[in-house]
C-alpha cells in the first residue's frame, strides 16, 4: 500500500510541474515584438519592450528555480530522504512534539539555505536591472533573521500545539486544530499591521493637508468610519507601489506606500482609496476570512481522517508511523485538491475587485482610477495580455484591460444618467 501512495505522491508532483510549464508557455504565447493595438495610449514602445523583458526574465528564472525545487522534492522521495531525516531526529528524541519541531525546523532550515542564493538573485541582480530594488544587504540580513525568528515562534509555537492536540484528543484532534487556527487568523487579521509589519517597516499617520482633507471627506460621504490613514516606508524594499486595507471593526485602517503617494496624484490617491472603501462595505474582507476558515476546516477534517493511517509515514520512507511524516505525505497528496480551492478562491477575488473598482466609480469616479491602475501597471512593468488560462489559474486580480473596460462602462452608464 505504501509503495502506491509513493507512486501517487510521485505522479501528483510530475503533474503539477508539467502544468506550471504549460501554464508558462501559454503565457508566453502572448507576447509580441511590437506595441499592440490595445496597448497603446497605456504603454509607448520603450516601456512595452522593457515589461516583455522583464516577464521573460521573470519566467525563466521561476522555470530554473521551479525545476531545482521538483528535482530536490523528487530525489528525497525515490531515495527516501525524507524517511533518512526522521532516523536522523529519532536518534536525539521520542517525544513527538520535539520530533516535530525538529523535523520540520531541519526541513524548513535547508529549504532556505538552498533558496536564499536564488532569492539573492532575484532580489539584487533582476530586481535591480529593472530598477525596482531598494533593498540594501544590511535590510535583507535583518529580514532574513527576523523572518527566522518568527518562523520560530510562531509557526513553531502553531505545530508543537496540533501535536499536542494529536496525542490528547484523537479523533477530534482536527476540531481543536481548526479552532485554533481559526482564532490564530482572526487575531492576526486583526492585530497583523500593530505587532508584525513594524518588525520591518515604519508606519506613521498621513500628515495634515489636501490628501488627508480628499480622503477624509470621501470616506464621511460613503459613510465609512476613518480612523486610521498611515503611510508605510515600501520604498525602502522596492519602488513598486501598492496600498491595502487591514483589520477588523475598530482595528481596521488604510495603509499607503509612500511610494504610491509619490507617483500619483490626489484624485486618484483618493480613487484607490475608495476602491480599497469598497473592499469593506461590500464586506469582502470578512467574506474572504469565512472563505479561508472553511477551507482550512475541509483541510484538517480531510488530515484528521488519514493522519492516523501508517502508510503514509511508510511512504515517506519512515521506518514507524509518525504526526510528522504522515502531515507531510498528506500535505503531498492534498496538492490537486489546494490547486481547485486556490482556482475558485482566484475567482472569487476578481469578482470582489471588479465590485470594490465598481464601488469607487459610482461612489468617487471611475477615471482617476482608470489613470491609477494604468500608472501602477506600467510602473510594475506588468504584463497586460496575459492568456486566459493563466489568470484562470494564478490571477487574484482581473487584467488590466478587463478591469478598464469595465469602468468605462459604469463612467458611461454614469454620464448618461447625470445628463
């Protein structure tokens, strides 16, 4: 038995890679040497050619790092790596907890031992040929230790528990596992911008003037309760801009780059916004939250019916039955079933955009935002013809092009009423 769960682990990691190639190449597909027509007016020739670049290079290096990575996975399972490092963690402790945490730390430890160079790569030579890194080698030491430290604590702390909840509650180890979780997510949703992005960046309020003013004064106009506006320092990683919207109830605020501040004007500052306004009057944060606890529940309801079954931990090489292993093979053949739920969750996010960009047209205006999301993607270098099966897939957000079609009807709509 454990020889075909090995072989469906096998056929399940070949399956996936081949569909990332394919998914790639369809992409790749799309591009062209000169400016498409849809293009023009949002790209000039100079820019175009240089976000084609930059998509290649991108995906050539995620094909050498995916390959590296499938190739690694694939030896430690036919020559049963994974089964050798749980004889290793045996020969200091029995406990399972401390075997767990082991196992993992040594898994996790080598993992970004092996990664860091590529990330090196990718960090200060891609990043920096394109003119998006900001990062300086003492930040990126900095965000490397404290990123240990809080996988230490934290992601640590969460596997000694589901263990221990393992040993005492058996069958219902899975219910006690999921509440906490989902407790753990819930704080985190809602404390996440107090107690860790200030472990790496700096957030102060929006100072006082016309920004504030505009924002304010919208936000009273769609009835949304402000009480909290920062600016975060993104520049001092990258110069790409973003801006978020975080928490819950009383603990939520809107969070700018100031990178975003510096690139754009107070219209269409205030039109992303009023996109970010739109997210939470149409209630898409706590509807993405309930999303997310039920497919966790699914996940460890699915853990709690196999994890007690010793073939998996036998086809990861183990010599007995063990939490650690058998959460491991799991995880393995729980691939196809996270790709769907990742698919549909993709989905559900591009419809929550197109309603929170519908949200700022109709409540603010739809083309300082049509200029904002054509100025961020040029500024990203974005690839703006993906194929359709690639953002069927990977894309949380819809495409350029279908987001600005899209508002330029409402805008229409919207005159047509006003006359």
């Amino acid at each position: 038995m454990e020889n075909t769960i090995l072989i469906i682990i096998i056929a399940i990691i070949i399956f996936d890679f081949f569909f990332d190639r394919i998914m790639d190449y369809l992409n790749a597909s799309r591009w062209s040497k000169s400016l498409p027509e849809e293009l023009k007016g949002i790209y000039d020739e100079e820019k175009y050619r240089k976000s084609q670049e930059y998509s290649k290079v991108n995906m050539r290096f995620g094909i050498l790092t995916g390959s590296l990575s499938f190739l690694f996975v694939l030896l430690m399972l036919i020559l049963g790596g994974f089964g050798y490092l749980d004889e290793f963690v045996r020969q200091y402790t029995n406990h399972p907890v401390w075997m767990a945490l082991l196992f993992f730390g040594i898994l996790g430890f080598a993992s970004d031992v092996l990664s860091t160079p590529f990330d090196l790569y990718g960090t200060f030579v891609i990043e920096e040929k394109f003119g998006f890194n900001r990062t300086t080698p003492k930040t990126y030491v900095l965000d490397k230790i404290k990123g240990w430290m809080l996988a230490l604590l934290i992601g640590g702390g969460l596997l000694a528990l589901f263990v221990w909840f393992y040993d005492v509650a058996g069958n219902l180890f899975w219910l006690y596992a999921w509440i906490v979780f989902s407790l753990f997510s819930i704080f985190m949703m809602m404390f996440y911008s107090t107690l860790i992005v200030p472990l790496f960046n700096k957030q102060k309020p929006l100072e006082e003037g016309e920004l504030r003013t505009e924002i304010e004064a919208f936000a009273e106009k769609a009835g949304f309760k402000l009480d909290n506006i920062y600016v975060i320092d993104g520049s001092k990683r990258s110069s790409k801009a973003n801006a978020y919207f975080s928490g819950l109830g009383p603990k939520k605020r809107i969070v700018l780059f100031d990178t975003l501040i510096k690139d754009h004007t107070t219209e269409e500052l205030v039109a992303v916004l009023a996109h970010e306004i739109g997210h939470y009057k149409k209630k898409h944060t706590t509807k993405g939250m309930l999303l997310s606890l039920l497919t966790s529940g699914i996940m460890l309801y699915l853990l709690g019916l196999f994890i007690n079954r010793p073939e998996l931990s036998l086809a990861l090489g183990g010599s007995e039955p063990s939490f650690h292993l058998g959460i491991l093979a799991f995880g393995l053949l729980y691939a196809p079933v996270s790709m769907l739920l990742g698919i549909l969750s993709n989905s559900i996010s591009r419809k929550h955009e197109y309603e929170a960009d519908a949200f700022a047209a109709r409540k603010y205006s739809a083309q300082p935002l049509q200029d904002a999301l054509k100025k961020l993607s040029v500024n990203h270098l974005s690839n703006l013809r993906p194929h359709p099966a690639y953002v069927f897939v990977h894309y949380s957000h819809p495409p350029l092009l279908k987001r600005l079609y899209r508002l330029s009807i409402i805008n229409y709509q919207l005159s047509i009423i006003n006359h």
